[in-house]
C-alpha cells in the first residue's frame, strides 16, 4: 500500500510544503547564484528516471556555466565562487529538486538518478530491480557514503533499497540523512 499510494502522497506533501517554507530562501538563492557567477541560477541535466527513462533534473547551479556533466565523484577539484561551495557543503543546490519531485520524476528516497553516461550503474540497477523505483533526493547509498563508491557498491545499495521500500525505511533514511548532513566536511 505505502509502495503503490502512499510514497506519492508522501513525497508530494513534503515537496509541496517544503517548497513553499523555503520560498524566501529559494528566492534569496535565485538572486545571489548568478551575481557570484553569471548565468542562469538552475541547473538542467538529462538524468535518468523510473524505467530507464529520460528526465531533466533541476539543481541549484554551483559550479561555472559550461561544467562537464560528469558523475560528481569524477569532477576533481572545479573552481567554485563562494555560494557554490555554500550551497553544496549546505546541500541547498538540491533544492530544485523538490520540484522534481512534485512532477513525480523523484521521490524523496530511493536511489540518486544517474547521468545516461552512467551505463554501468544503470545496468546493475536493470539487473537488481532499483531502476522500477523513482530516484530519490536521498536514499541508502548517500548516507552511507556515496561520493566515495564505486557503482557496483552503489548498485548493491540500490537493490537493497528497492526490494526493501517502506515507510519506515524511509523515515529512517531521511533521519540517516539529517545526521550525514551534520557531519564535518571530509578533509582532502
């Protein structure tokens, strides 16, 4: 029941309520973003979705118009303005994806939507189930580490996710989430 029904009706509420508690931060951040880097503040990206399929994913932009869309664990080292490096140690550039979620291309939890170039993570979300879930804001493999994986250790994270989806699971992750997000930041 919760699977079928009550995760839609979950991630629109959150989406729905958060988008209109954060407003004035969403509207402050619209205006800061493109001041320390011109260009549009939202960032679009093909990622892909439920069934394999195609969607445009919305991000705060905090990285220089003209990036490379690669998987952000092979980014390196970009030069980023001051609200970029915010935005991401705060996760605030995920905002844009509450509206994601309300046009039900995510959810809150459920596996992170790969880049199309991400073919072998997508192939073993094909072969373990986790591509028939809708990505998530956030999901196991983030809280534990996700950056740091490779995509066979993301796809088994994925898998267990996706055979295993319940409210309570859900609640516990976005708590993990919190709690990850709280953590200092990984000194290189």
């Amino acid at each position: 029941m919760y699977q079928a029904f009550g995760k839609r009706c979950a991630d629109l509420l959150v989406s729905i309520s958060g988008l209109v508690l954060l407003s004035p931060l969403i509207l402050v951040l619209v205006i800061l973003i493109p001041i320390f880097d011109p260009g549009p503040a939202v960032f679009r990206q093909a990622r892909i979705g439920v069934d394999g399929r195609p969607f445009v994913f919305y991000k705060f932009r905090s990285m220089p118009v003209n990036t490379a869309s690669l998987p952000s664990g092979q980014l390196g080292i970009i030069k980023r303005t001051w609200i970029g490096n915010f935005i991401r140690r705060t996760n605030l550039d995920e905002l844009p994806q509450l509206f994601n979620m309300i046009r039900g291309d995510m959810s809150l939890v459920g596996p992170r939507p790969p880049l199309p170039s991400q073919v072998e993570l997508i192939d073993y979300r094909r072969k373990n189930g986790a591509l028939m879930c809708r990505p998530g804001l956030t999901g196991l493999a983030q809280i534990n580490s996700y950056d740091g994986m490779t995509a066979a250790e993301k796809a088994v994270f994925d898998g267990r996710y996706a055979s295993n989806v319940s409210l309570i699971g859900d609640v516990k992750i976005v708590l993990s989430t919190f709690r990850y997000l709280l953590k200092p930041p990984p000194v290189y």
